[in-house]
C-alpha cells in the first residue's frame, strides 16, 4: 500500500498539477483501525473496540464492532463522519505515534471515491494570505460513543518538500492510497 499526495492549481477552468509526492508515514491510528476492522468475531454478541489518539491527543476508545450498533457508523442528527486532509506548517519529521499536523493551517473537508485500486480523498482550499504547507495529514472523523460527541483521528501525516500556497488562489489536494 502507498500515498501520493497531488496538488492541483485551479487556473482558467481546468486543474494543473503543481507538486506530486510519495506520502509514507501511516500512524499507529490507521494499523489500530485497520486491525480492529479486519479482527475475527468468536462470536455474534462480541464487541470489538480499538484505542486511537484523538487531534487533540486524548486516547480514546472507539467502538468498531458490537451487536449495538458502532462509533464508525453512528450518528445522531446534527453529527456526521467527515474525512479531512489537514494542512500544516511545520517540518518535524512525522512518526507512527503523530495524531495531526505540528502546526496546523488548514483543516480541508475531503471527497472520498474508490476506483481502480485506489482510494482517492480530495478537497479544495483558497488560501487569503500566502502560506507555506510543509505537512499534510489525513484525518477520519468518528462518533466516539462513551463521549457523545464526535472526535477526529490522524490515519497519515507526512513531511513534504515546501509547496507555497498563493492568497486568492484555490488549489486541489488529493491524497490517493493505492491498494498495489
């Protein structure tokens, strides 16, 4: 499995690719999450749950699987499972146990589609002001059931050569996970 981070400029009408970037620091959160999902039910009344660090650092215990329903696909009115790619600022050099961006910029609400072997989530942002991205996370939003509330998850952040994003101007960010 691999990412690739594009990043398109929106001129005239059509999209023209600016920066294109292998991604490679999948954190815990995305092997925890994965593993629960994947993880063998012994029988019909089990409950599975994961602990996945939360943006804001807290652990917290998200239910994945359970004969009740679960986190992953609950949602009361007014809630809903959004999927982010987060822009920062900052170069620290990412590591497995991250769970957002070091400097956060912008948090870009992202499109989901699968076709051809890969999961593409794209959004779009216009900066007002000149800005410098160095790291982009990819982040999954969850109702956290013990909690009430919806919480929001890093599964990816990465370290990227420096992209100047123009005031006014709007840009595509695309991270695509091919499954080859």
């Amino acid at each position: 499995m691999k990412a690739i981070l594009r990043i398109y400029r929106h001129e005239r009408g059509r999209k023209v690719l600016e920066r294109e970037e292998k991604l490679n620091t999948f954190v815990h959160n995305f092997g925890k999450l994965l593993e629960a999902i994947l993880r063998r039910a012994a029988t019909t009344d089990e409950t599975h749950t994961t602990d996945l660090v939360s943006s804001t650092g807290e652990t917290k215990t998200v239910v994945v699987k359970s004969p009740n329903g679960t986190d992953l696909f609950t949602y009361t009115s007014g809630q809903y499972s959004r999927t982010y790619i987060h822009l920062g600022t900052s170069s620290q050099t990412p590591t497995r146990d991250d769970y957002g961006p070091v400097s956060s910029y912008a948090r870009v609400d992202g499109d989901t589609l699968y076709a051809d072997g890969a999961v593409k989530i794209s959004g779009s942002h216009t900066p007002s002001a000149d800005t410098t991205i160095r790291e982009v996370c990819l982040e999954k939003e969850f109702y956290v059931s013990a909690d009430a509330a919806n919480r929001i998850f890093c599964l990816l952040r990465a370290v990227i050569s420096d992209f100047t994003m123009y005031a006014n101007t709007t840009y595509t960010i695309e991270i695509t996970i091919s499954l080859s």
